[in-house]
C-alpha cells in the first residue's frame, strides 16, 4: 500500500490544486450499500490528499443497513465494531455542475491493513469484469435512467404518507412533446450539467406515467456504467433541487402506475469485435455471446434479488407493462424480461441485449458484477438460448406458457432472495460476506413491510432513491 499510497497523495496534491483553482471546496466520496442507497462521506478539497494515501473512515454496519436507514446483521457484518477506509478513485473525480463548490468520487473499501473489504460492492464488480477479461471478454455497459419530477412541497417540507399527492410540473401526455417544452429549461439544465460532468448522453425523452422521463447515457466499462448512473441520479436530483423539484427514481413512485425502471444494457466484444455480429449464428449470436444470454437468463430468478431488491420492486413488476415479468427473451420484444437489440445492420456496435427487469433501489455494482458472473457461468456450462418470444406472454393462458416453458419471475422479495441463496454460482462470485450481507437486508425489507398495502409501500420508498 506505501508505493500505492505514496502515488495516490501525489495525484490528489495536483487534483486538489485543479479542484481549487475551479473554486471545489468539498468533494463528496460516496459508495452504494446493500438497499441501494448512496451513502457519503465528505471532505474539504485539501483534505484530498490525505483520503487518497490513509482512506476515509466508516463503519462496516452500512452494509446492512436497510433503505428506511434500519440495520440488521449478517453472520458476519452487523453491530458498532470495526472500522473501513474509504479510498477516492482519483481518476472519477468530477466537479459537480448542479452543485457549486462540490465535486464527487465513488470510493473502494478497504479495512485498515490495507485489504480490500470482501463485502465491497464496486470492487465485485471490477472483479468480475477482471474475470471476464481473463476469459477474453470485454463487456460494455450502460443504463437507462428513469425518474419522476414533481414539485417540491412549501418550505421545503417533505410530505409523507400513503395520502401524499404529487403536484406534477408538467401536464403533457405520454412521450408527448409537450412535457419537454413545459419543461424545458429544466430538461436542458440536466442535460447541461451532465455533458459538463463528462456523462455522454444519448437521449432524453418523456416516459409513460405521469412527470416520468428516461435518460440513456453512453455504454463503458462495467464499473464506469455503474459510476455513472451514480452521477446521474445524483446530478438530476441536484437540478430538480434548483428547480424547486424532487426526483424521484423509485421502482413505485405511485401504487398501481407504471413505476420507474432502470434497464442494463449490454454488448459483448472478444478483441475489439462485437460477438453480436456474426452472420452464419443464429440471432447473429457468436457461441459465447448465446451461452452468455443464456446464463444470464437462466439466472433471472436469482437476479431479481440483485436488481429488484425492495417490496416496492415487486409493485412496479407487472404484466404487460414493459417491465418483463417472466423468463422469457425476445428479438426486439420489449415484454421480454430479456430484449435482443439486433441495432442496424451496418452498425458494428449496434447489437446488444437488455435487461429490463431491474430498477434502481438496486446497487448498480451489485447489478452488473452478478449479470458478469451469470453470464461466465453460461458460458463455462454451455448454456442455450431457447426459441425466442414473440409477443406478450401475459396474455398467454397458463397452460399456453407452461407448453412455451414461459414461468413468472419471482413476485416477491422473498422469492427472489429464496433463489439467490441456492445459486451456488453467484454465492460464489460474490463470496460468503457480501453474500450474506445482501440476504440479509432482503430479508429485513421484506419483514419490515409485511403486511403493508401496496400504497403504504410506495409512500414509504417514494423518496428513498
């Protein structure tokens, strides 16, 4: 760690000169626990330099904190003793554009001796994608950001309850033009501030429910993707806040509305080549790339405790509202809890996959370390891809599915926590800790809204992401 450490005080002495020649006085170092919640530490600009060579100090507890900020224990992690080093990647470091006089950085966690923490999501996901990379697979990601503005309450006061009524800013239809011109200096403040940040957003448009709209930003590196949604949610939230607005990303904003996704979107190339491009395979799927799928999809059940972990996930996963609530995949089926994007066919980099199941009450690093690892266990077991769907398989009939072996997703934390536990290939990748960890805070968040209506469950997570 000294040559490290020694490296990393050089780096962050030149950063905290460039933060404060651009007027930083405060960079926030934030991480991402086990229900999804970003969690922060703050330090002034100067002070840069001294996280970057000894870490910053936290407790291990978070990791089982549950969203309403609850804390349960694991077999390993829970209770006020120990203590973790939060380290700033220096190379994230961005000045924040909606906040003057801020900047930001995702953290690792290491514990004090220097080693990494094994319930360190950020550092699952870089391994994974390590692992992938020893495979001779590089994977590109990115996510599409969804959320919900309405108007802050008077005095800045935080209304709660299942009898809460929203006060949209904008009265537009669906997609509808309108929205965007109703609101449009907000929209273009967004858009800003995230191009300033260095985010590359690809587009911007008025979603479904009501003051919803989506933000698609460019794919990277699986841990820069889960950086970047980060930032993102981050970034719109601080605009809102200017714009005396609340965003919220919550999978249920309203009880029985469509609620807000938060799709993974991924390609995968072996030496600069997209393995979604190849002519003579079916669904232009190169062997790896359809056993990768079907890992992936094979996995879904388990996934869903990664990438729907609140009871509010289970609100927003309905059929026939594009959330993908059963196993299935399709070629462009936007019903399909995985979608093949077949991209044009001159576009060498324009296939990929999605997920569409998942939101964002999910800890993206979680997210994308356990796709990588389904996907690798696929491939190492030589799974398939099934035929394809066709339409939407929730107006199938129940024997129509059973004959399709079309099966409903997961409909409740528990189930999907159930599964998670029996997956001997992601308990391995994320190991005894984090494993745990996760189980753990599902099970918490399950057992804290039982027997709650589904309203009482939206008011209560409404604002939490």
């Amino acid at each position: 760690m000294g040559s490290r450490a020694a490296q990393q005080r050089q780096e962050a002495r030149q950063l905290a000169a460039r933060l404060s020649a651009e007027g930083v006085r405060n960079v926030a170092l934030t991480w991402v626990d086990n229900a999804g919640i970003a969690r922060v530490k703050t330090v002034p600009a100067e002070r840069l330099a001294a996280a970057a060579e000894r870490g910053v100090g936290m407790s291990p507890v978070f990791d089982v904190f549950t969203s309403d900020d609850a804390i349960t224990a694991s077999d390993h992690l829970g209770g006020p003793d120990g203590d973790l080093r939060l380290f700033p990647d220096l190379d994230r470091v961005t000045t924040l554009a909606a906040q003057p006089g801020w900047a930001w950085a995702p953290a690792d966690r290491y514990d004090q001796l220097g080693l990494p923490h094994p319930a360190c999501q950020r550092q699952f996901a870089r391994r994974m994608t390590e692992r992938a990379a020893t495979a001779g697979l590089e994977l590109r990601m990115g996510f599409e950001t969804e959320w919900v503005v309405a108007r802050a309450p008077a005095g800045h006061q935080a209304a709660t309850g299942a009898g809460e009524v929203l006060d949209y800013p904008c009265a537009g239809p669906a997609y509808g033009m309108t929205r965007v011109v109703e609101l449009s200096d907000y929209l273009r403040d967004v858009t800003e501030a995230l191009s300033v940040q260095g985010i590359d957003v690809l587009q911007l448009h008025p979603e479904y429910a009501p003051g919803q709209f989506e933000v698609t930003t460019a794919p990277g590196d699986p841990v820069r993707a889960a950086d970047d949604v980060v930032l993102v949610r981050e970034t719109i939230r601080a605009v809102s806040v200017r714009h005396g607005l609340r965003a919220s990303f919550a999978p249920s904003v309203v009880a029985g509305a469509v609620g807000n996704g938060c799709h993974l979107h991924l390609g995968l190339y072996r030496d600069g080549t997209s393995l979604h491009r190849s002519p003579d395979a079916p669904w232009g799927l190169a062997p790896d790339a359809a056993a990768f799928l079907g890992g992936v999809l094979g996995a879904l059940p388990a996934l869903l405790a990664i990438g729907c972990p609140s009871p509010a996930s289970y609100l927003r996963l309905q059929p026939s509202q594009w959330a993908g609530v059963y196993q299935c995949w399709g070629v462009e089926n936007r019903e399909a809890a995985l979608r093949l994007i077949t991209g044009a066919p001159d576009d060498p980099d324009g296939g990929h996959a999605e997920i569409k199941t998942f939101d964002a009450a999910a800890n993206p690093y979680l997210a994308v370390g356990a796709v990588i690892a389904a996907g690798l266990h696929g491939i190492e077991s030589g799974d398939h891809l099934p035929e394809p769907q066709t339409g939407d398989p929730g107006v199938l009939g129940v024997r129509e599915r059973a004959r399709r072996g079309i099966v409903r997703l997961p409909a409740t934390v528990t189930e999907a926590a159930d599964r998670l536990e029996k997956s001997a290939p992601l308990s391995e990748a994320m190991g005894e800790v984090l494993h745990g960890a996760v189980l753990a805070v599902r099970r918490a968040e399950e057992a804290h809204f039982a027997g709650s209506e589904d309203d009482e469950i939206a008011a209560a997570t409404r604002w939490r992401w």
